[in-house]
C-alpha cells in the first residue's frame, strides 16, 4: 500500500483516500482503469468473454442475454457442469497436489486436514454416487446441515455434479429453522454430522437435524462422524458417511447441466416472517464467482484465502467453496469460534498457514478492535497482502483498525457490497485500481450498474441519499427467482420502480463522481446482527407461538460491536404475571425457534404497544425509541399514553 494518503474533502466523517502500491498494481490481475469504461460500452459480450475464457463449457451458449422483465437469462442453451469445473479441470493440471481445503479444526491439538485438488476431487465423484446409490436425480433437493468442514464443500460440489440442488442450511440455525426449509424445498436427503466443536464444547447436531426432518420428505440423513459423540441413529433412515464411501465407486460422470439450470437455493429472511428461497443459475452464477474472486481479492497461485464466513451463508457459498476452486485456488476453513481457546485464534492460523488474502465482516473487527491491538501484535502476519470486508456497512475506526493493525498499513481494504440475491460481489474496488476509501465500498463491477434514486424514481445527486438499485443487463449471477413464489420475487424486486430496476433495499449515497457509492444500511425490516441476516418478523413470530405471549414487535437498535440487535416489546396476555423466569423463556423460545444469532438484546414487557387508530402497530416509533431519537407527533395514536410508559422502560437499565 502506498504511504501516500490523500485528502479528499473535509468530511468529518471520512477524511482518508488510499490507493495501491506500486507493488500491488504490478502483481494485480487488474489495474487498469479502463477496464470499467471497456466493460460499460458492451456489458453483455464483457461477460461472454469471461465466460468463455475462465470456465468451461460442455457447450457454448447459443444466445448471451435475454430480458423479458423481470426475469433474465444468461449463456441460454449453453451446458456446463459447476463441479467439474471447479474439480476435474484442475485434477488434470500440476494442481492436483496442490491444497484445495485446509481445515483447522477448532480443539488445538487435533490434526489440520489438507485437501488436495486430487483428494477433493476422489471424494466428490465418491460422493456423487452415493447420493446416486441413495435414489438423487438430477433437479432433486439435497440439505445440507453441516459444520465447517471439508465434508461441506465435497457434498455441495457432489449435488453439483449430478445436477442436484443443494440447500445449506446454518448449523448454528435450530431444528425448527432446518424443518422449514426442508420442508418448502421438497429435500429428499439431508446430508449433516454428529457434532462439531464450539467454544471448546461439543455441539450435538444431529439432535436438531431430527427436528429438522421431522414430517418431510426426506427418506435418509447421512451422518458425518466428526465429533465422536453419541446419536441416536433411526434405523433404515439415518446412514453413516464413512460407511457409504467405502462402498462407492470412484469416478461418476458429471451431468450435462444447462447454464440456466438451479445450482442451488439458499435461504435468506425478507422482511415476513417465511425466509425465502433465493435461486441462483449454474452458468451465470459461476462466471461471476470465478471472475469475482479473482479479480477483487486478487487471486494467485500462491495465495492461501481466508473467508471466514460460515458455509451457510452467501459468502461461504461463493467465497469457500466455488469462487476460489473455480480458480483453482488453496482456500482455509476453520471449524470454531474466532475466540477459542483465546482471542487472537484468528491469527495464530493466519501465522500458522501464511493466509494472504483475509476477508470477513464488520463486526468481528469491531469485536477485535475492543480486545486490543496487543492480540494480533503477538503474531507475524506479514503473510498478509489483501483484506476484505461484507456483510455491513463498516464504520471508519473499524476499518483502520483492520488497515492498521491487521494490515500492517500495506494492504488495501476491499469493502464488498452484495446480497444473497446477487451471488456474489457487485460494488467494490479493486485492489490494483483503488480508491480504498473507509466507508465507501466502491464502484459497480465492471459490467453492472447501479443507480441511486429517490422516492420518485428520480437519480439522486453526489452526496445525497437514496436507494440503491441495479439496471439491466443485471449480473449474470443474480437471483433467478424465489424458489417456488414467483410473487414474492416480483412483490420484493420488482414492484418499488418497476419490473426493469431491481430494488436492493438498500440506502446508499454517491460519494464521488467516479461511481464510488457509500451504503448506509438496510431501509426495510431486515436486521443484520453481527453480521446475520434476519428479519424482525421472524423473531415477533418466535414469540407469538409462545403461549404468553398476547402480542409482540421487534426492532432493530444500533449497537457498538453487532452493528444491530433485535429489541423485541412484549404484551403478555392477561391471566400471565411477568416474572424473570418467564423472561428467560421467551429468549429460549427464540433460540429454540431460529437459533442463538437472533436472541432479543432485550425483552421490554409492556401493557401495550403503540397503535394507530386502525389498530397497526407502529413501529415507526418504537424505533425511534430504541435509537433515542425524537419520536414526532404522537396525537393520531389510538393511546400515545403507551409512549411516555415506552419510554421510561427503554431508558431503564436492568
Ligand atoms: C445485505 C445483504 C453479501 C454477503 C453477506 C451478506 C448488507 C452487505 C455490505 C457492505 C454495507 C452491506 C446490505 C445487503 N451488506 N455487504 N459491504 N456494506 N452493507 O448477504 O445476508 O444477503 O445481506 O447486507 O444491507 O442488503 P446478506
């Protein structure tokens, strides 16, 4: 990184501009300027070409792009198979001895596994045909209920190989969560573990996968043994993974896929309380992942990348598994929490395997930042050459603690900005181009556009705040939909400016004339709590099924480290005197409904809540309350006396 800062404006709020070393222009993949204006004249032949030259095909598309809004194709009539592309194309090169997955498994004296392209690609044929053995066809949905461990990725690619759709779903997610999902994606597999390692403790998760496929169609569960632990095993349903592998043979063929075909559904939260099946393309969402990685975080032979994001998110998708194997690339997993046994664990194993490109979210910076620059100074991490961040907005102490103190001063910061719907990256700089400015993610893509408009649809100027959206031709690995509600795809996309400009939810601000964008946050009822995407509907639905409970809503405040927390205001039903005991039940609830990422910060017991004459809640205020801003006119309120009462409770600490 250049030692070079410049000025830009005098903004208390960002006063840094850093651009890249003379060093990282030279090793970048891209740091030429004109790559956006060359992209931006033929978006659509852009991506062809990067489809053809970084992948390949079974067969070449016989039409690039096709736009009936809302929807779109890419590569149409083109064939192509993920799994063989981010496995077997590297097995035949010098690469099948190079590391494809490291994984450091969480207790400290237990042995790292390194997976070489050659293993992972022995395992993924052997894979394919067991979930073939087991009755999988091609279009059938698979679960997947896995920790961090190599087994997540060989069961992804081996769905993908035989043309199944995988649906992961977060471990850290209840049974309840697991059940739902299982149940609107007609899965007829669940693939999970016995366990897995966490905070030193082990984790039975095979417990929650029973809840999971409780009244489902799913026929068997294949159980990884990774923790050693006792399971009940249901005979006839329940198998072992080691004991189906030994017994498999080793090369399956992979399917002839179509470009436009499901690769997989990954479910998100909206703002109601059903999370949504998001579907991602084959073709489409490859190019992307492949060209993504390689240009943003700069991949090279020799790197060894870091995303620390858990499989069950979009990131672990694009970022752990098909982005950097598509490259051909040495990615690390790690099973357990970035605090076990101490908190500098992260980068022990960066000084441990020499990671040299580190991406991860807002929070666990923030989170670092709070503990002290003494834990990463304990460790060497001049391996280090690139950093990123996603998931939130990221505020500026937090990214120049990162720059500093992670960084070392020498790596650029990449802040990505994207969704689960988009598949992958779309605004951010890029690392031999630059600016890397704190709280500004950067431009779009080469070949996409976003626009920022207000109310009315009109764009906004530099400096002033609207919503983000994306223009046509849309990026080759968007969302194709909602997997079985073509409504709820058009109602959330496509309705605030129409079926041609899709709507991100999000606010943003032109920061320059360049095309840097600065993202402000979320403008619906969708949280992010460390990180997490999860909507505040899902957590007042936990609640209502307590029997309790009469009524309930829940906010998002702001908060130091997660970036957001969820408040929820309960009303409980008359006959239930409120008590702790009671209290603790309804953060169990949540926990045993969604999981522990979207526990309530705070249950605030009340007599009522604030509600228009027509009997709405307003939320509109109880957001202002718990952000201690001014809360406005009150008198159309069917009972503004709940106010005053909100807001003594709020402000009182417990
Ligand atoms: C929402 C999408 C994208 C993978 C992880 C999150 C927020 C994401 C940034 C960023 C500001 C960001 C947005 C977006 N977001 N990245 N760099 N700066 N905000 O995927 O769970 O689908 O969440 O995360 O609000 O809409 P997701």
């Amino acid at each position: 990184m250049s030692k070079q800062t410049k000025w830009v404006k005098e903004d208390p709020n960002n006063k840094f501009v850093f651009w890249p070393s003379e060093e990282m222009k030279k090793k970048a993949w891209i740091s030429d300027e004109s790559i956006y204006e060359e992209a931006a004249k033929d978006p659509v032949s852009f991506w062809a070409e990067r489809a053809k030259k970084g992948l390949e095909w079974i067969q070449l598309w016989t039409e690039t792009y096709q736009w009936n809004p809302p929807h779109y194709k890419w590569f149409i009539n083109g064939k192509i198979n993920a799994s063989y592309n981010a496995v077997d194309r590297h097995n035949k090169t010098w690469r099948k001895d190079k590391a494809a997955i490291i994984w450091e498994p969480e207790p400290v004296n237990e042995p790292k596994r390194v997976l070489t392209y050659k293993d992972l690609y022995r395992d993924v044929n052997k894979f394919a045909n067991v979930l073939k053995t087991l009755g999988v066809k091609k279009g059938d949905c698979v679960g997947i209920y896995l920790p961090m461990i190599p087994e997540v990725q060989i069961a992804m690619l081996a769905c993908a190989r035989i043309g199944a759709i995988h649906s992961v779903v977060f471990s850290a997610f209840s049974g309840e969560s697991l059940n739902n999902r299982m149940v609107d994606a007609k899965a007829k597999i669940l693939v999970t573990a016995d366990g897995y390692h966490r905070r030193g403790k082990i984790i039975n998760l095979k417990v929650n996968a029973d809840i999971g496929v409780r009244n489902t169609l799913v026929k068997h569960v294949i159980v990884f043994k990774r923790a050693n632990n006792e399971v009940n095993m249901v005979e006839g349903r329940d198998l072992w993974w080691h004991e189906l592998m030994e017994e498999a043979p080793i090369y399956c063929e992979p399917e002839v896929m179509d470009s436009e075909s499901t690769l997989f559904i990954l479910y998100t939260s909206g703002t109601t309380g059903k999370p949504k099946g998001i579907v991602h393309d084959t073709g489409g969402y490859l190019t992307v992942a492949y060209l993504t990685a390689k240009w943003d975080f700069d991949l090279h032979d020799d790197d060894i990348f870091w995303c620390t994001a858990d499989i069950g998110w979009i990131t672990g998708h694009t970022y752990s598994c098909y982005g950097p194997l598509l490259n051909g690339a040495t990615i690390l997993i790690y099973e357990g929490a970035l605090n076990f046994p101490e908190v500098d664990r992260w980068w022990e194993i960066v000084e441990k395997y020499g990671v040299t490109i580190f991406y991860t979210a807002p929070t666990a910076i923030r989170m670092m930042l709070r503990w002290g620059e003494e834990w990463p100074k304990k460790h060497d991490l001049k391996s280090i050459r690139l950093l990123g961040t996603v998931g939130e907005p990221i505020n500026q102490d937090a990214w120049m603690w990162y720059f500093n103190h992670i960084g070392n001063g020498r790596c650029p910061v990449i802040d990505t900005w994207w969704q689960t719907e988009t598949g992958a990256t779309l605004i951010n700089a890029l690392p031999g181009i630059g600016p890397f400015i704190p709280t500004v993610a950067g431009r779009s893509f080469p070949g996409t556009t976003h626009d920022i408009l207000d109310e009315t649809g009109q764009p906004v100027k530099i400096g002033e705040g609207g919503y983000l959206v994306q223009k046509s031709p849309f990026a080759p690995g968007m969302l194709r939909g909602i997997y079985r509600d073509p409504e709820r795809y058009k109602a959330q996309y496509w309705s605030i400016y129409g079926d041609r400009i899709y709507y991100t939810s999000d606010g943003a601000i032109w920061w320059d004339d360049l095309g840097n964008i600065r993202l402000t946050g979320r403008v619906d009822d969708v949280m992010k709590v460390a990180g997490h995407r999860l909507s505040t509907a899902e957590v007042e639905n936990a609640l209502t099924q307590h029997i309790s409970v009469a009524e309930c809503a829940v906010v998002a405040a702001p908060h130091d480290v997660k970036g957001e927390v969820p408040i929820a205001f309960v009303v409980l039903k008359q006959d239930v005197s409120p008590s702790h005991t009671l209290e603790n039940a309804l953060f169990n609830q949540v926990v045993r409904v969604i999981g522990p990422t979207a526990k309530p910060a705070r249950i605030v017991l009340t007599d009522a809540l604030p509600k228009t004459r027509s009997g709405k809640i307003m939320r509109r205020i109880l957001k202002a309350l718990v952000k201690g801003e001014m809360i406005g006119d009150v008198s159309t309120l069917m009972n503004p006396e709940t106010v005053e009462d909100l807001k003594k409770k709020v402000n009182q600490t417990d």
